[in-house]
C-alpha cells in the first residue's frame, strides 16, 4: 500500500440507506399498484336498443358497461324544442359494473312536440382521472319524435268464429303502419296487404279462436309503426252461441261500459269550451231516439231489455264522423259493446260521444273544432249496420242531445244566463217599451 493510498480517508457507510433506497421502490410499486387502478382511463361503454332514428311511446333499452372502477351516475336527457326532459338519472354509492334501464317517452310530458330532437345519454364512472372527476361517456343521438300511434280502419269482420274456428278481416291501417295483424292470447296472425285489386292498400288477415285460448278471450286488431306506437282495436268476434253471447255482452259488458263512460263524464274541464248550437252529423237521419225501450227477440223469444241512451244517426258507409262542437278529447278506443268510441270535453261537465266508429282519427288531449272529422262511422261493438252512436252526458248522465241542436233552445235557455241574466229579462229588453208596459200592467 502506498502511503497516498495509505493516508486517503476511508468512506463512512450510513446505516440503512440501502434499506431506505429498497423502502422507497418498494413503496413506488406499491403505490403505483394501488393508485393506477384507481386513475384508469377506460370510458363507460353505452348502447341504445333499437338502434332506430324514430322514437315514440315504445320502450328504449339503455344498457352501460364499465371495466374499470364502475360507475358512479348516470343519466338520461331529452332536448326537444329547446326545452330538456329528463328521462333518468341516478347515482351510486357503490361501484356498479352494469345497468340496464329502460326509459319511456310519456305523451303527457308537458310541452313534447313530435319532429327533431336530440337523445343524450351520460355516464361517468370513479375512476380518479381526468383531475378526480373520473371518465364520462356522452352519446348525443339525433331522432324523431313520433308519439302519435297508427289508424285502423275496420272494414268487415266475423262477429261469431267457432271455438279453434277461423275469423277473417278487411281493415286499412295508416300509412306509416309497419307491422299489423290479430293478437289473440299468446298468438299473432299477420296481415297481407294488396290482396284486393281494386283496393290495394287494403289488408286482409285471418285468425283463429286457439283451442287453449280461453273461451272469454277477445281477438284485438293491431297496428305498430317503426318508432313503436301500436293501435290496438279490439274485435266483436266471439267463441259461443249467438244466443248466449248476446245476452252476457249485452248485460254484463253493457254494465261495465255505462260504468266506464258515467267515470270519464264526471270530470270536466272547468270553463265553457264550446259556443252556439250544437251540430247534428251533416246528411244524418235519426234511426234511434233517445231513451227507447229496447226488447230483444232471439227466436221468437225475448231474451233482453235495455235503454237506448243516445240517438243513431246513419249517412253511408264509413261516413266522417263530425264533432258536434268544439272541445277536447277525453278518450278514445274500444268501450266495449260501444266499440271504437271517441268522448269530447266541452266544459262544464257537458260531454259528446261518438260509437261504432270504424276508425278513429284523433287521440286523448286534442283541441278539436265544431265539425272537425273525428273518425268514420262503422258498426264496431255491439252495432247492427254501419251508423253513428252519438250521445250527449252531463256529469255522467246521459241527457236528450236533440235540445244542443236547436239554436232557439241555446239562445233562449243559455246565452242569457252567460249573460248573467234571465230569459224573461232578455226578452224584456228586446221587446218595444210600449209592450213591456202592458206585459207589467198584466203581471198586477
């Protein structure tokens, strides 16, 4: 050894800085292990179902997947108009891998017009990138709004199809109809159109009473358009006697219908929504009076009795069916031994309703205007020949509609009251000074 080398200091080694060194990439990895799970960049995966351009009253599948930390919310909004309805929101305390949901479009959405609108769903997951806010998906999908179902109509049915007998109908669906037939259980039978050459939008569809279908069950005619708005009417057709299911429909069905129209009549829009008489349906002649006393005779043999409240009006074969005044809707569809029917609100508790329509025209919450076509007359329900059933109800009572037909019985017996006055009194003012002398001088 040299003596530089000898005199040279020798290095000291610290305690533990080689552990410390180890201690610090330990310490590294493990965070790394910990902390890059948590800061994933993966996005929330979204798919919509169907994947269509036009959406309506049908429901929506919303399925979202995330592979990372899960997710944390979601949400669901409609931009239409310049407004935006929120379909869905939620959020998670837990980590959530999937979630399915399914969202609805509601007609009664306050202000929803049907055209162009934008469907944007948003999910953000817990991943701690993007600044701790995690990974948000946004999917903007351009649509259509179409909310209004298609139009049946009912051209000529089978009243009475034998148990695991056949049925066959006539009927013209609206245009934008996609697919149409009869539902009857668990069973659909299709309809074909152009079978009938001088009429070739019309459809022709047979359909069968299933052995294992109950004996009760009703075959409806259906029509659904691509943004999944279905019409649905239901049919006359019926497994059994004529005998035995005229009667049961005739009292049962009969009961329950007068029911349903006595609970829609009793709630009224509070302000007058109509004005002058009243419309009788344009060329009509009255078949049935109001309040006739009906026997039914099956065979020489009285089988039932009824009341008729309303009156029969008949033109030709699916005439248009013409709104009596102006109003809202405050139903439309089947009603039973009444079949396709439409009742319009004038206010005040006064309502109009319209029967055996062969197809209906409007829907629920319509402004409507004196002698706007609500539908075409038919013979659905419990008709027989094609006619108008029209009657007139206030507060659930059925009431003589010929009195709203007559411009002198308005003039004399409303028009003063909405006035605030009497009858006699509007006539008094009308009449000369020198005869409202004598009427006093005769009234002492």
């Amino acid at each position: 050894m040299s003596a530089l080398e000898f005199n040279r200091p020798r290095r000291r080694l610290i305690p533990g800085r080689g552990f410390f060194y180890v201690l610090l990439v330990v310490i590294i990895v493990a965070g790394g292990f910990y902390l890059i799970p948590r800061f994933e960049w993966h996005k929330p995966e979204i798919k919509i179902t169907p994947e269509v351009d036009t959406i309506g009253l049908a429901p929506v599948e919303i399925t979202v997947n995330d592979r990372g930390r899960g997710l944390k919310s979601f949400g669901v909004v409609l931009d239409s108009g310049g407004t935006s309805y929120p379909l869905a929101a939620e959020e998670y305390d837990q980590p959530v891998a999937e979630k399915k949901f399914t969202v609805l479009i509601s007609s009664k959405l306050t202000g929803l017009k049907e055209g162009p609108a934008v469907l944007r769903v948003s999910a953000r997951d817990r991943s701690l990138w993007n600044l701790f806010r995690g990974n948000e998906t946004v999917v903007q999908k351009k649509v259509t709004i179409d909310i209004t179902p298609p139009t049946l109509e009912l051209i000529a049915d089978d009243r009475y199809v034998n148990f695991g007998g056949v049925g066959m109908l006539v009927y013209k669906p609206s245009a934008d109809t996609a697919t149409t037939g009869v539902k009857i259980g668990q069973y659909f039978f299709p309809g074909y159109k152009g079978q009938i050459k001088e009429m070739p939008d019309y459809y022709i569809a047979y359909f069968a009473h299933p052995y294992n279908v109950g004996e009760n069950e009703r075959a409806a005619l259906v029509a659904t358009d691509k943004a999944g708005n279905a019409r649905e009417m239901k049919l006359g057709a019926r497994q059994g006697s004529p005998k035995d299911i005229f009667v049961k429909v005739n009292k049962e069905l009969r009961k329950e219908n007068e029911a349903k129209i006595k609970s829609i009549t009793e709630k009224s829009t509070p302000s007058m929504l109509w004005k002058n008489a009243f419309t009788q349906l344009s060329n009509s002649k009255v078949e049935a009076n109001f309040a006739d006393a009906r026997t039914y005779i099956y065979k020489d043999e009285t089988i039932d009795n009824a009341y008729h409240l309303g009156y029969d009006l008949s033109v030709t074969k699916h005439y248009p069916a013409e709104a009596a005044n102006s109003g809202v809707v405050a139903f439309t569809g089947d009603l039973g031994i009444y079949g396709n029917t439409v009742i319009i609100d004038h206010g005040l508790g006064l309502f109009t309703l319209y029967s055996h329509l062969s197809s209906i025209d409007v829907k629920v919450g319509n402004q409507i205007k004196q002698q706007q076509v609500i539908g075409k007359t038919g013979e659905t329900g419990l008709a027989a020949g094609d006619h108008l059933h029209y009657g007139v109800y206030l507060h659930g009572v059925a009431i003589l509609p010929v009195e709203w037909w007559d411009e002198k019985w308005i003039r004399d017996n409303v028009e003063p009251k909405l006035a605030g006055k009497s009858s006699e009194a509007v006539q008094e003012e009308k009449s000369p000074k020198s005869t409202r002398k004598v009427v006093r001088k005769r009234k002492r």
